[in-house]
C-alpha cells in the first residue's frame, strides 16, 4: 500500500467524537477478518435501520431480521468472553473518518505501514464497536501529541458503502445540530 493514498481524498469524511481503541498488531488473521467484515456489515446494517424510517416488511422479513440481530448481539458476547487486558491499547481523540480511513491523535508514535486493529464505538445503543484493520500512512507530532493517519485494509463494496451512508447520516445530523445551535 503507498504512503501517498490518503483516506480523505475525494469523499465525504467528517470530525467526530467517537470513541475509538486502537491496537497495533503484527498481522491480519484472515479467518477473523473475513468474520469482523461479516460482523462489520451487519452491525452497519442495524444501526443505519434503526436510524432511518421504519422499515417495512419486505422480502427480508421480520423473522430475519430478528435472527440477524441476535447473531450481532451472540457475536458480541462471544468477543467479551474472550477479551483480555491489553496494555497496547490506546484510547485515540480528534477523530475524523471517511469510508477509506481515519484520522486521529494519540500521545505515542507509529511508525509508517503498521498495522492498527481499530474499534471504533459508532452508536451508544449498540456497545458493539465497528472493528478494522488500517495501515498508518503518516504520523506527525503535534505539541504533546502524534497525529496519525491511517488507511483501511480493503473492505467489500457492500461495506464500504453502509460505511459510507453512515458517515454521511452522521454529517447530515452534525448539519442539522449546527443548525439548530445557531438559532
């Protein structure tokens, strides 16, 4: 991957509070990857439902819906079992996202190309967090602090695009919040 890709390059990306743990890791195991990106899209897929209308029932069907909930929620207490303590996570702030990557800062430095498993908390009511892999592009220090930005390993379409519909519901409503602020 070039260190000249840089992930907000021609699509909407905006600052957000988000909380967001970032580990480093040596590499990608492809098995729990293609489990995470599975995770990934259903999680995406509920939290952008219960955002928009009502959705009505269709060829999916209520009772899908229902066992695809369930599988995220089974998921998520499976990982809680399975979590350890680690001391290589790190808590990042100033957050900006787009569909490709991220940016953000932290107190210590990354070297370029490292790879980072990011989970990145996207909605209070589902303490499952968006879990990824990226691949530091830079890291540059700003006073007591590094800001580093980082690209996402590869995600399927449909991904990609449910990322990108939620960055952009989180745009509209930052709009409307500004909005409403400023009357």
């Amino acid at each position: 991957m070039s260190e000249n890709i840089h992930p907000f390059h021609n699509v909407l990306s905006l600052p957000t509070c988000l909380p967001l743990e970032v580990r480093r890791i040596e590499a990608v195991d492809e098995i729990q990857w293609q489990r995470l990106l599975y995770r990934n899209t259903l999680l995406l897929e509920i939290v952008l439902q219960s955002q928009s209308q009502p959705v009505r029932e269709g060829e999916e069907g209520r009772e899908n819906q229902d066992i695809r909930r369930l599988d995220v929620k089974l998921d998520f207490l499976m990982s809680l079992m399975g979590q350890t303590q680690n001391p290589a996570v790190i808590t990042a702030g100033n957050i900006h996202i787009s569909e490709n990557g991220l940016s953000y800062t932290q107190p210590t430095k990354l070297l370029p190309r490292q790879l980072l498993h990011l989970r990145l908390f996207i909605s209070p009511r589902y303490q499952h967090p968006l879990e990824l892999a990226a691949t530091v592009c830079s890291c540059v220090q700003r006073s007591d602090q590094y800001e580093v930005t980082a690209v996402f390993l590869p995600l399927p379409e449909d991904l990609k695009e449910l990322l990108a519909k939620l960055i952009f519901q989180m745009h509209r409503h930052h709009v409307a919040k500004t909005r409403k602020n400023k009357k």
